[in-house]
C-alpha cells in the first residue's frame, strides 16, 4: 500500500486556493455586471437575482423547487418573487396537476434583465481570457469542463448549470 506524497497534497490545496480565489474575483465582477446594467426596476438584492437565473435555467420551475434550490424558507422565496413580480421581471402561475402549487416564470422584461448582465459579465471574461496564451485558455477549457463535470456528478439535484434545463 502506498500512501500519498506531499506534493499531490500541495498541488490539491493550491487548486482549491486558485478556484476559491477566482470565485471570490466572479463575485465581485457578478456584482459589478448587476450595477453596470441596473435600473431603478432592477432587482435590489443579489438573492432575487439568484433567484431569477433558478428559474430562467428551469422555465416553469415550482415555488417549493425553488426554494429547495436556494436553501431558503418558502416566506423569504416568497418576498423575493413579491418584489420581482411588482417591477415585471416575474410572473406566478397555477400549476395544472396541482391547484396548491405555483409555477414560476420569468417576463420577457425579466429574461432581458439577466441577458443584460450576462452580456456584460461575458464581455469582461471574453477580455481577459483573450489575452490568455492558447495553451492556457485550452488548460482552463478543461479544468472547467472536469469541474463542472464533478459538480454534476455530486450534485446532480442541487446545482444546475445554466441551460441545464429548458423546461420544468
């Protein structure tokens, strides 16, 4: 039996370092996106926009799915969605095979919003990848390629990418 160097070990820590770091950096820059692009009926929280990208990647997505996806109370989803359909970004619907449920769906106000932000988040990642020697860009293509791969292997249920889902 053979036991584990130190140098995997330190390689290991470094990546979660590096991936945790840039997270951080996706954050900040998620952020800046929001603001760059807000207007005075744009979503005030950075929850209600999580909340609006759970259910553009699940059109239709029920109230009680959406709250198991955010980890929150079905008072505090609730609120959320309050507020995203008072500025038009939302619409809630009755659910056809059950009558206590609510579907939830994003305006094409709402889609436009986040397409907004995505535009200029991308706009930001496509300046800076660009400037990435090729070898490292192909790198990064496919550490993120295996990380996502992992994220839905071990959480298949809980972490969907965007556009995993067109339709509930």
């Amino acid at each position: 039996m053979t036991t584990p160097d130190a140098a995997p070990s330190a390689t290991l820590h470094h990546t979660i370092h590096s991936a945790s770091t840039i997270t951080e950096l996706l954050d900040v820059m998620w952020e800046r996106a929001r603001h760059a692009t807000s207007h005075n009926t744009a979503p005030s929280s950075t929850s209600q926009l999580r909340l609006m990208y759970v259910i553009d990647r699940e059109d239709g997505i029920r109230m009680r799915t959406a709250c198991r996806r955010l980890a929150s109370a079905a008072p505090t989803v609730t609120r959320m969605c309050d507020r995203l359909q008072a500025i038009g970004f939302l619409e809630r619907l009755p659910c056809p095979d059950n009558g206590r449920e609510i579907l939830l769906r994003l305006t094409p106000a709402g889609k436009d919003h986040l397409q907004r932000i995505r535009d200029e988040r991308d706009s930001v990642l496509h300046q800076a990848i660009s400037q990435m020697p090729p070898s490292q860009r192909h790198a990064l293509a496919a550490g993120l390629a295996g990380l996502l791969a992992q994220f839905e292997t071990t959480h298949s249920g809980d972490l969907q990418p965007p556009g995993a889902f067109s339709a509930a």
